[in-house]
C-alpha cells in the first residue's frame, strides 16, 4: 500500500492517529477556543482572561514563544507516522524547483491540491482542528483561507538549494512550516530571523510560525540527506496584535458581555 493509500486510510479509520500525541494532550483547550470565540468569528472574546489564562496555560507546556522574534512560535502538529508517510509522498509525486520563484531561495516543492484533493483536504482538515486555533489564540490571527499547502525538500548534494537566502513570503500572511524529520538539526539545518535570531530546527512534527509577508527569515543548509517540510500559506481574515495585549475597560467588558451573549 503507498503512502497515499496508507493517510488516506489513517484518516478515514483513525484520525486521531494523524494529530501529535503531545498535542491530543491540549485538545479540549483548542476546542474550547473554536467554542468559546464561535468558531473563531468572535474577535472580542481574545480580550477575555479566560483567553489570556488559555494562553499562559498553553506557553511552555504545547507552545515555544521566542521573545527575540515577535510572533514567532513553535508547536507540534502531526504525529511521526504522519510524518513519514508524507515525508514519502515529495519523492512519489517527484517535487521539483518552482522556477516561478527567485533562485537564492528556490527548493524542490509540489502543492498537494496538484497531486491529490484527498490529501489536501486531509491536511486542511488538521489545520482547521490544530493550527487555526493556536494561531488565534496566540497571534490574533484568524486565517480560514488557505492559500496553498506545499511538499518541499531541499538536499546537500547540490540538485535543490540548501542554503536559502534571506526572504518573505509574498504570498503568505502568516506561514507555517512543519518538520518531517527533525534529525536534521544533527546535519546541520537550521532557522534563522533576520538579522541573526537562530532557531534551530523543529523536531519531528513541529510547527515553526510566523508572519511570513513580513517576517524576513532563511533556512541553513544540511551538511548530509535530504530536509523534508509540509508548509502552510494562509491569508487571515483578522489579524490583532495581541503582543500588546490588555485587559479591557468597563466599556469594553459591557461590550464583552453583549458581544459573547448574543452568540
């Protein structure tokens, strides 16, 4: 059976086994963000305590936050067998240079709704579950819209670039790059915020977020093998800056109590 097969199959059986373990550990406190905030279209409950309390729970325990790079943070998201079987599929579908894109950041990718719609849905139904909720929750970003999910890979031995320059993405507001196989942080591989904040490399299933328009950042070339990425560009439809996150007035809780009683 390929690796096609085998997620399709994991997703229709067993779901669950897709989802990082350390993840399923948090997951009624992600559905009570999609509950609370109704699904995510009720931007004024971010400003609650129990949002701000959700958070703190979250930091350290599920999520990395870097204070020398603003809204930057780490999570895990996929399990390692997830990983692997989707790690096999850049090499099924023969992922190659999007020549569309400059050559100093240009790595082997494919976009999954290209080869399979089933995958693709597959993935963006672990990022409505997962992702969309951690995001809102830490960086006020509510991004339904999923610009493009992508396979990419990039080698040592010269046939991709493995030493990409300083770069935004232009079609991302927010973007997410997940590692397939964090034993490349022993061969080298590396994340870097411009100018030098260094973030080393995920571990197998993490997530790396961060405002990929605005965010200038690079990935380290590997010294041996192949690094394998899924990545996610988003455009958000509500973006709050919860940086400089407060606690509301008495106006805004009157506002609170309206806002969230007629929901």
């Amino acid at each position: 059976m390929n690796s096609e097969k085998m997620l399709e199959k994991l997703w229709e059986t067993d779901p669950i086994s897709l989802i990082h373990p350390d993840t399923l550990e948090h997951f009624l406190l992600l559905q009570e963000i999609a509950s609370s905030s109704s699904n995510f279209k009720d931007s004024s409950w971010l400003l609650t305590d129990r949002a701000k309390e959700i958070r703190d729970l979250l930091t350290g325990s599920l999520v990395q936050v870097f204070p020398e790079a603003t809204n930057v943070f780490r999570f895990p998201v996929l399990s390692e067998e997830a990983c692997t079987l989707t790690g096999r599929l850049s090499e099924v579908y023969k992922a190659k240079p999007n020549k569309e894109e400059d050559p100093s950041y240009r790595i082997n990718e494919i976009l999954l709704k290209d080869e399979s719609q089933l995958l693709d849905d597959l993935y963006t139904g672990v990022y409505a579950a997962v992702v969309m909720p951690i995001l809102f929750v830490f960086s006020g970003v509510y991004s339904p819209v999923l610009n493009s999910i992508q396979l990419g890979n990039y080698n040592s031995d010269g046939t991709s670039s493995s030493n990409v320059s300083f770069h935004t993405d232009e079609d991302s507001d927010h973007s997410l790059v997940i590692e397939l196989d964090g034993s490349t942080k022993d061969r080298g591989a590396g994340f870097t915020i411009f100018p030098d904040v260094e973030l080393g490399v995920g571990k197998t299933g993490y997530a790396t977020a961060f405002s990929g328009r605005s965010t200038m950042h690079r990935s380290l070339p590997i010294n041996s093998g192949t690094r394998q990425i899924l990545v996610y560009w988003t455009s958000p439809v509500l973006n709050l800056d919860l940086v400089n996150w407060k606690k509301p007035n008495k106006t805004e809780e009157e506002q609170l109590e309206l806002d969230l009683g007629n929901t």
